[in-house]
C-alpha cells in the first residue's frame, strides 16, 4: 500500500469519527429537548391546575360567605321578632 493511500484511509476513518460524533451530539441535543419540552408542558399544566383550584375555593369561599351571612341575617330577625330566646341561643 503506497503512503498517499494510507493517508487518504486516515482521513477518511478521522472524517467518519467526526461525522459520528456530530451525529451524537445532535441526538443529544434532541433528547434533551424533548426532555425540557416535556418539562414545560408538565409545569404548564401544574400551573393551570393551580389556578383552577385557587378559583373554586375562592368561590367556595364565596358561597359559604355568603350562607353565613344569610342564616346570620335570619337569626338576628328571629331575634328582633322574639321568636328566639336569646340566653339559650
């Protein structure tokens, strides 16, 4: 085998060794990606959960609020009518 033959076959082996490390890398690159989309999706979705669940108990909040204040308003009629005993209520 003359030396400019073992020279180009060098080269060659080293350019096939370069084009596999790039394509590593970049298969690399694209799980990684896939991981953080993955993530955000995940994080997304745990924030949109967080919010609808801070919006119903708000407005459970809300409800039982308002009830309180109607049997309240219901009792203290009761009261001002004399159709409660106050001591023992």
């Amino acid at each position: 085998m003359k030396k400019s033959e073992m020279v180009a076959i060098k080269r060659e082996d080293r350019e096939e060794t370069v084009n596999r490390i790039t394509r590593m890398i970049e298969y690399q690159k694209e799980k990684l990606m896939e991981r953080i989309e993955a993530d955000n999706e995940r994080a997304n979705r745990v924030q949109l959960e967080k919010a609808a669940l801070l919006a119903t108990r708000h407005n459970l909040r809300k409800k039982v609020d308002m009830q309180k204040a109607k049997v309240m308003d219901e009792f203290e009629k009761m009261k001002r009518r004399g159709k409660i005993d106050v001591r023992t209520a």
